[in-house]
C-alpha cells in the first residue's frame, strides 16, 4: 500500500522485514508446536527494493534448532505486477525463535 513506501515508490524495509518475521514466525511455530517468539535476527540483506504493486512470496526453511530455538532461513521474493518478468530474490535473513510455554518461559522443542 502507498503508506507502506517511501516517496521514490519503494515499500519500507521495515514491511518487508515485518512479513518474513510472520513467515518465519509461522513456519517456527509449526515446528515448536506451539509459541513461539523472535529472539534474534541475522545475516539480514536486501537485495533489491520492492515496489508498491509488486506481488511479495516468502519461503522458509529450517535452518537449525537447538534445546528451545529454531533458526529459519527466509528468502522474500517479488514479482513485478504487468512487467512479465519473473520473480526476483529481493531480500533473505535467519530468524531465530524460542519455544515458550504457557507462562512465556523457553520450552524444550518437542522430539522430530
């Protein structure tokens, strides 16, 4: 959406960064079966801007887990809408989560 750009018609990073974090979120969640929340960010690039109208995908995949974290590897790619270009790789980073239990305390992850 235009309040999500700055005035050169570029979406902020801070959306973007905001939309993987969901992503990875999710996909962390999932694998911790249950809670979790973002304790670390890293390795963060951005490739290229996106574009106000651009179609945004993020994908994820497991990057390692330790007693109560997992770590995802997320790249955003986007697609220019009406250009037919295909998808560019416009940012990638690792998040990091905890597992937490019911009182908001780190949780063991529960056994592959």
């Amino acid at each position: 959406m235009p309040r999500d750009a700055n005035v050169g018609g570029d979406v902020f990073g801070g959306w973007t960064l905001s939309q993987m974090d969901l992503a990875a979120g999710t996909f962390a969640g999932e694998r911790a079966g249950g809670r979790v929340a973002t304790v670390a960010i890293e390795a963060m690039r951005f490739l290229r801007p996106v574009a106000v109208g651009d179609e945004v995908s993020c994908y994820c995949a497991l990057q390692g887990t330790g007693d109560t974290s997992v770590s995802v590897r997320v790249e955003t790619w986007a697609r220019g809408r009406g250009r037919g270009k295909p998808p560019e790789k416009v940012t990638e980073g690792i998040f990091t989560f905890v597992a937490l239990d019911d009182d908001g305390k780190p949780t063991a992850l529960p056994a592959d």
